[in-house]
C-alpha cells in the first residue's frame, strides 16, 4: 500500500529507508478521460500546492499558455490570495527559528530529509511526480517545495491551535475558507511529496513544544471536520496513537494518508481475515485484505512486478459482482443496519432465524458536497498508482449495485446507512458517475456479494415479506385479514474585515446573485476595468455600464442636494465635517481612511486615499438621500431618474443586498449625523433603511417586526451594525431580547423546549453577546438528527402545518399533539420571488466568510429544503400559506436546494426541532390513524361504507356469539 502502515514484521520487510519506494512516481495529472465527467472534482479552487498548477502567470511569461493553464485563469484572484498566506506563513516560521533565511531553512530541510545536498533533495521530489516539468528551473522548484511545505505545515497547526491564529488570519476568519482548502488538498493534482513535509514539520517541532509529534495525526484531525472522513479520520488517528510501530515517514503524501484512513487498518483486516479463514471457513483471506503491506507484499514483488496468482483471485466476475438493489433485497426480507465500524469499507452479512432473513451491516457513509472530489480522486490515485488496489473502486461498485433509483436512496437513508446531503436526484447518481469510464477488473466483495445473492434466492422470505406488507403493515390491515378469516368479508460586534468579495466556489452557481445590475456602492466594482474583467467580455457590457453611468448623475444630484443644504460648497468640505465627527463618535485608532479601509477584506492599494474617500462620501450621500426620498415622496424632485420609473427602486434594493456592493456602517451614520438636523422628522438611520426595505416581499415581515423591537430595546444603539447587509440580516434571525425570554421560559419553566438553549439562540452576527467554542461545537452537522422527512411525508403521519405571524421567519416550533392528533409545525410565512435568490444567497456568503457569524440562514435554507422535494410538498405548504410562491412551480421546487450548493453547513441550528418531528413520525399509530382517515374519513360516502362495515361486523360477532351460546347449551 502506497500507506504501509506496518507492524511488527512487516516493518522489518521492505525498510523504510528505502530510496526504491519513496522515489515511486505516486503524484499524477489526472487522465482526460477521468476528468471529463467532472473537471472541477479535479482542479483547485483557491490554492495551488506542488508544480501541476504553479504559477497561472508563467503561460504567460513563457508564451505556452496551454488547456490546463487557461483552465486555471478562473481561480487566479484566489491563487493569488493564498500565495499573500503562504508567505506570511513561511516568514512566521523563518522567525521563529531566529531569523534565518530562505536558503538557510532549505539547507536544513535538505540536511535533515537524509539528501547530501539540495540537488539530490530536488531529484527525490522531482521523482515523486509523474511528469519532468522541465519548465521550472532547480531554484524555484525548491522553493515551491519549501513554501508550499510550510504552508500547509502551519495550516494544519493553525486548525487544532487557535491560538497561533492572528486576529487578521484570511483562512480563519472566513469560515468557509478551510472547507474549501480541504477541497483543493484532497486533489491528486495538488499533493506534495510526504517527505517534504514531514522534514520540515520535524524541522519545526522545537518552535511549537507541547504539540502533536505525528503529523498524521495532526493532518487528521483537520479533515476530520469534513462529514464523509469524520469517523474514518477519527479511528484511524485512535488506531495510529495505539500502534507502536506507526511512523510518519511510510506514507506518500496528504491523499495516500487519507485513502489509509478510510480502508480497513492493517491489524483489524488481518484479524479478520485469520478469523474468517481459521474459523468460519467461509472467506478468503486475500479477498478480505483489503490492500494491507502484507497483501502488497504478496502481489507486488520488492521488484515492483505483480504476482498473477493474488491477481486471479480478485479478478472481476459478473455474476459475484452484481447485487440486486436496496429495495429488491428489502422485498426478500433482507435488512440493512447501520453500524459504527474502523471503515465504512468493513462491510459484513450476518445470518438471520428461521422466520427472519439476514442482516446487511454497513457503516454510515455521510455524502455532500465534498465527497464526489475525495472518492474521484481516490478512485483516480488507485487507477494511476501501480502499486495500490482497487478497494475504493470496488466500494463505489457495490453501493452503487444497491442504489438505482430514488426508492433505494429513501430506503438506505431511512435505514441511517447513507446520510444523503445532496438533492434526491444528485444522490442516486452519485455512486454511478464516480466509476464511470473506469475499469474495473479487480473486485474486493466478491464473497460478499455472492452470499446476498444466494440468500435472496430464497423464495420463502420473499413470500413472507409480500404477507408482512399486504396484510400486517398497519393495524387496519390486521383487521381486515381478521374480518375477512371470521365472516368471509375484507407523516455589539468587533471591528473585523465584514465586506468581502464573494469566492468563486459560491459565486459559480448563479454569478448574476452577486453583481450589481445598475448601481455600484463601495470600491468592489468602482473600478471600471476591474468591473469588466468580473463580468467577462459580453453582449451585456454596454448596457450594464450604461446603467451604472445613470446612477452616477444621480449621485452627483443627490450629493449636491446636501452640499447645498448645508451650505457647502465643496466636496472637500463635506468630507472634512464627516471625518470630524466620525473620529469624535469613535474611540478607535486611526484615520477615517484607514477604519473604512479595514471594513474590506481586499487591501484595495490600487485606489488612492482621495479617490477612496470620495467613494465613502458619494455613496453614502447616495444611500441616505435614496432612502428619506423613498420614505418621505415630498423631498422627490420631478424630474428624479430613480422614482420617477416604478422597477427602477426594487433594482436599486437588488444591488445594495450584495455583499460586495456595502459601505461601512460608520460611514453612512456619520452622514446621517451630519445632515440629521436637515430633516428634524426623521427616526433613526437603522428605521429609515427597513422602511425602505419593507416594501420587498420576503424582508416585509421581517422589517416591521425588527423596527418594533429596535423601538422598544433600550439597549439599541445605532453604531453596533455592521453595514446595510448585516442589519437586515439581523432583521431576520429572532431579536436577542425575544430569544433570551423564549430560552429561559423554555428551559426554566416548561422543560420542553426543542433543544438546549444553544440551539434556540439564533444570534444576530451585530449581537454584543456571542457565543463560545464550546457552543458551536455543540450543535455540529448530524444527518441522524438533521434529516427530517418531507412535507408530504410529514403529513401522511398526521402532523400538521400551520402558518403563524412571528417576529422572524426562523422561530419554527413544534407542538406536541395528543392520543389522537399528532403535532404541529408552526412555521412563519415566507414569500419567495424574484428578489428572494439574491437575498438568501448573499445572506448564506456573509455567513461563510465573516468568522463572527453563525449558519443560521444556512440552517434555515437546509430545513426548508428538507420539507421541500417535490412539486406536491410545494403545493402542500402553500395550501397551508406556509409558503408564498412567486415564482413558477418548478423554481420554487428548487429554491432552497440549489441556495447551499458548495455551502459547508457543520453546523445546524435546528437539531432540537428535527429530533422532535423524526420522533413524532417514528410513531406508527400517528401514521396508521392518518391512513385510516385518508380511505375512510376523507368524504361523507367512505364515512358511511365504514360505518356500515362497522355495524355489520358487531351484527356478525353478536350472531355468532349466541349461535355459540345456543351449541354451547345444546351439548
């Protein structure tokens, strides 16, 4: 295994030393005909580690600009933020060893790695790879190595320490920066050879005392936050810390040390494979070894040439390999449990009774959205890398064999094996597209598949589950058999980088969510060539520019319109008042420049300070003219180019919720101060804008009931939002007052709640009161308790829906039903339309990339997908005016799933609800009484039939009871 993790003998066997087997080309560029089902499973999206895609420039430089180069231009913005990250983490560690310098530290590494000296270092490295790149001269491939070594040595630190974070960290403080480096660490393409990293992590130990020795351990327990390695990372790291002869130097790279993470440890395949073939004699076990060093050993020879004997006897046969689907074996009695195994590979069958069939028992696998890149490019290593097998492959055959429709993907989600965060659709083809245009002559479950198929030949389970399911599936039915056997008859913040620019991983699902239309606010898309470049070269251009040239004239009158108003007469002027009172109103440090500066997660260098001042001024003149004209019509020129067209403000509204269209809340406050004393009317800046606001239908709600309970919080103070995007974010998530009453209520008198209090407070980012670690950590991504049923589903098992008034559309609540009602699901009205994708979407990046937010919306949008799959669910919940659909049918299907696409979501904020709905619909006299409703109750006629029924049957009983009665004295 190119991850030997040896004991005992087997380490004696080949050493690990041994120049032979580390210089084994194991780094591979993904074959075309692998990555045409899906490029993006295979291509980094924000950092570049090792030469396959170093440098995006260097086409350029050079004139080669080849398909992988302009291939790579799209996340060039992103590689470039990352290169800005490994330097600072390269000079941390050059500081930390007193100073010393770039070359110095290669000399060490080199020294230390067992190289005489860095030509024979770069031939090691350059061994590993698959291809010469002869493009990259000696010193800067070294370099890479070094950089990119440190890099990802302090990455991996810097996520089980948060202590050696700065405060500024770009990683850290977006929170779903790490989800999408550990995407872009799991590419075959993005690995750096093992050795290199490890020397310089062993290089770097005495810097850090106290920490992990191994750095297996401390790279696993990094991706152990992603939902498909958590369980996999977590016993491996268990199963490495017991090992004693575990070394960090017998592995490959990052990939490989993932691949050993999820295939079956060395000392638990060979026991069972001494078990299986000493005891039970039913195994194999060279079919159950599933690539340990001993396999290896014995089909690879020291000389690297395969041994055809251990070949044959894993060799593809149709007729063990194929397996009939979930629901075709559910028909023959065969169950499916889950269960908590070292590897979601140790799959087992277990004999069932006389009158009961046998167990399938296979570890829960969680599939999202990082799961399609780890198995491609598992899959891919094991197709390249001569000396591993196809044990992932062989995996992804046999679920897919279970899975092939969406029958299946229900009934294994059901069962807890699978915890499917994809849509329906996307999860029954995940297994089928992950081995597509892959050969697969070698199969690991062979013996497996062969003792299902002989059990589900059995035709007496299969007639014993048509019995079960005909005529004792509910207690109805019972009672039909009985009749028809007896008479014949028959479910306030810090001050951290809050304006960012929306990563390309999120921006790709729907680009038009996060660009303005007519307007630009804040330095983002000031630029007019910058502008140009993120729109790309189309048709739209001209036009969009054209639009963003109205709205200038328009802030130029509106500028004017105060300049005038305060008798000033100069630009210059205004800016110097608004400086003045905004460095009175802070007890900050630093300029008026340099605070607004900081607002932005860009450094914004290429603006100088006038222009950039200007920007601040303008717009928020603009901002806050807009919104006392919308609010106060009197103030209205005639000839006003935006009220003067009725669509022309709602797509002004559309453009201000951008992310990166916002202006830093101090700037339009300031403003508002200034010119406060020209409109002596007014109410408050923040009540101004949610007025504003109110007139779009999904934020109406919302606005009105956060503008009554800023009037009515004594505590509320003007300065503690962010920008516009965070206020009306705070405007959707429950007021911190409302919940604090609702939690202590909850847990101190009712004892009822739906979960701990943690989970109840859905917290404002702007929120002076924040949570610990300790709560976030409490409220981790569970599909077991994050899963709830549909609509439909829910329905069919008597709960009910009903839509309630709340002061946000997040306090969902759940109330409890009696003997013969199930419960309800309070749910607040939301209307979705056409402004409702921009919204949300911008709402879910700020959550992903400001560190103080929570995933509340995220949260939100996951619910609501769940009880949203189809078409009836839709029109359920709008039967119900849970939902106010504005758009077509089909789109308001897909709202909510398509909303998280490429979101990380590890945390989830309604687990307390969802346990209680799973709950409620586990119990099957809820759904029997709902099922007797529905073919008894539904109309007058079946309510008579039934009747009648009824009276016949007591008419019957009463007959037989006195012809027994009259036998009974006849003898």
């Amino acid at each position: 295994m190119a991850a030997n993790h040896r004991s005992g003998k087997d380490q004696t066997a080949i050493d690990i030393g041994d120049d032979c087997k580390k210089c084994k080309k194991c780094i591979f560029r993904v074959p075309k005909v692998l990555r045409r089902q899906n490029k993006e499973a295979y291509t980094p999206d924000v950092v570049s580690v090792g030469p396959f895609h170093y440098r995006v420039k260097r086409g350029k430089e050079e004139g080669k600009e080849d398909k992988a180069v302009r291939e790579s231009k799209e996340g060039e913005e992103d590689f470039q933020l990352m290169e800005g990250v490994k330097q600072s983490y390269l000079n941390e560690i050059l500081a930390g060893m007193k100073n010393i310098s770039l070359e110095d530290l290669t000399a060490k590494v080199t020294e230390l790695s067992g190289q005489k000296n860095e030509s024979t270092f770069e031939e090691r490295a350059r061994n590993v790879y698959a291809e010469p790149f002869d493009h990259i001269s000696s010193p800067d491939f070294i370099k890479m190595m070094i950089v990119d070594g440190c890099f990802l040595v302090q990455l991996f630190r810097k996520c089980n320490d948060p202590k050696l974070r700065a405060f500024d960290d770009p990683i850290f403080n977006m929170d779903c920066m790490f989800h999408f480096l550990c995407h872009d660490l799991l590419l075959l393409e993005n690995q750096l050879p093992w050795f290199v990293i490890h020397s310089l992590y062993r290089l770097t130990l005495d810097i850090y005392p106290g920490h992990e020795a191994s750095l297996s351990i401390l790279i696993l327990k990094a991706f152990s936050i992603l939902p498909s390695l958590k369980h996999s990372c977590s016993t491996y790291t268990t199963h490495l810390s017991k090992t004693k002869c575990h070394c960090d130097d017998d592995v490959l790279h990052i990939l490989d040390l993932v691949r050993a993470s999820i295939v079956i440890p060395l000392r638990t395949i060979e026991e069972r494979a001494l078990k299986a073939a000493g005891k039970e004699g039913v195994s194999n076990p060279e079919e159950h070894q599933m690539h340990s060093a001993r396999a290896d050993q014995k089909k690879i020879s020291p000389e690297g040439k395969s041994n055809n004997k251990a070949d044959r006897k894993a060799i593809f046969d149709p007729d063990h390999h194929q397996m009939h689907t979930a629901t075709a074996l559910s028909k023959a009695d065969i169950k499916f449990q889950p269960v908590i195994k070292e590897s979601i590979m140790d799959i087992r069958f277990e004999e069932g009774g006389f009158c009961r069939n046998r167990i399938l028992k296979i570890p829960q696998l969680n599939v999202g959205m990082s799961s399609e890149t780890l198995f491609r490019n598992l899959i891919a290593v094991e197709q390249c890398y001569h000396g591993y097998s196809n044990e992932i492959t062989s995996y992804a055959i046999l679920m897919d064999n279970l899975i092939s429709s969406k029958e299946d993907m229900e009934l294994l989600c059901k069962e807890k094996v699978i915890g499917n965060w994809l849509s329906e659709e996307d999860g029954c083809k995940f297994f089928s597209n992950l081995y597509k245009d892959i050969p697969h002559n070698k199969f690991y479950y062979a013996d497996l598949c062969m003792q299902v198929n002989d059990c589900y030949k059995l035709r007496r389970y299969i007639w014993l589950v048509s019995l079960k399911s005909e005529k004792f599936s509910n207690p109805w039915k019972i009672l039909a058999f009985a009749i028809a056997i007896d008479i014949r008859d028959e479910k306030c913040k810090k001050c951290k980088k809050c304006i960012f620019r929306v990563p390309n991983v999120l921006r790709r699902q729907n680009p038009e969510a996060y660009t303005p239309d007519v307007v630009s606010i804040g330095p983002f898309h000031h630029d007019p060539e910058t502008r140009a470049k993120e729109e790309g070269k189309g048709g739209n251009e001209g036009i969009r520019e054209k639009d963003f040239q109205l709205i200038e004239r328009v802030k130029q009158s509106y500028l004017n319109e105060i300049l005038a108003g305060m008798n000033i007469t100069t630009l210059e002027g205004l800016t110097g008042e608004v400086i003045k009172l905004s460095d009175q109103k802070s007890d900050r440090e630093g300029g008026f420049e340099q605070r607004a500066r900081e607002f932005y997660a860009e450094s914004l260098d290429h603006i100088p300070s006038k222009d950039f001042t200007e920007i601040m001024i303008v717009d928020g003149c603009f901002l806050l003219q807009l919104f006392r004209k919308f609010n106060h019509p009197d103030l209205r020129a005639f000839d006003d180019l935006v009220f003067n067209m009725d669509c022309m403000f709602h797509f002004l509204c559309h453009d201000i919720l951008l992310l990166e269209n916002q202006l830093p809340w101090f700037v339009i406050h300031s403003l508002y101060n200034l010119t406060h004393k020209l409109y002596p009317s007014e109410h408050s800046l923040s009540t101004l804008i949610l007025e504003a606001f109110s007139t779009l239908p999904s934020l109406k709600q919302s606005c009105s009931s956060y503008k009554n309970h800023l009037h009515r919080d004594k505590f509320h103070f003007e300065g503690r939002f962010l920008h516009i995007l965070d206020l009306l974010r705070s405007s959707i998530v429950i007021p911190l007052r409302t919940i604090e009453k609702r939690d202590l209520k909850d847990a101190g008198k009712e004892g009822i709640s739906n979960g701990p209090a943690e989970e109840h407070q859905v917290r404002s980012g702007s929120s002076k009161y924040k949570r610990d670690d300790k709560d976030i950590h409490g409220a981790i991504f569970d599909p077991d308790l994050h899963q709830i049923r549909t609509a439909t589903d829910l329905s069919k098992a008597d709960i009910k829906f009903e839509s309630v008034t709340r002061e946000s559309i997040m306090d969902i609540r759940f109330e409890e039903g009696r003997f013969c009602r199930n419960g309800i699901l309070k749910i607040p009205k939301l209307n979705i339309g056409m402004s409702s994708e921009t919204l949300f979407r911008n709402f879910i990046a700020i959550e992903q990339c400001y560190h103080d937010y929570l995933n509340e919306i995220t949260s939100y949008a996951i619910l609501m997908d769940n009880l949203i799959s189809s078409q009836d669910d839709m029109d359920l919940l709008c039967k119900k005016k849970v939902i106010g659909n504005w758009m077509s049918d089909e789109d308001g299907c897909k709202f909510f799933s398509n909303l998280y696409k490429d979101i990380p979501h590890n945390k989830f904020y309604y687990v307390g609800l969802c346990k209680q709905v799973n709950d409620c619909y586990s119990s099957k006299w809820y759904t029997w009484l709902a099922l007797l409703k529905s073919e008894k109750f539904s109309n007058p006629w079946r309510i008579l039939a039934f009747g009648i029924g009824i009276f016949i049957l007591i008419l019957t009983a009463w007959s037989q009871s006195n012809n027994i009665r009259v036998n009974m004295h006849k003898w």
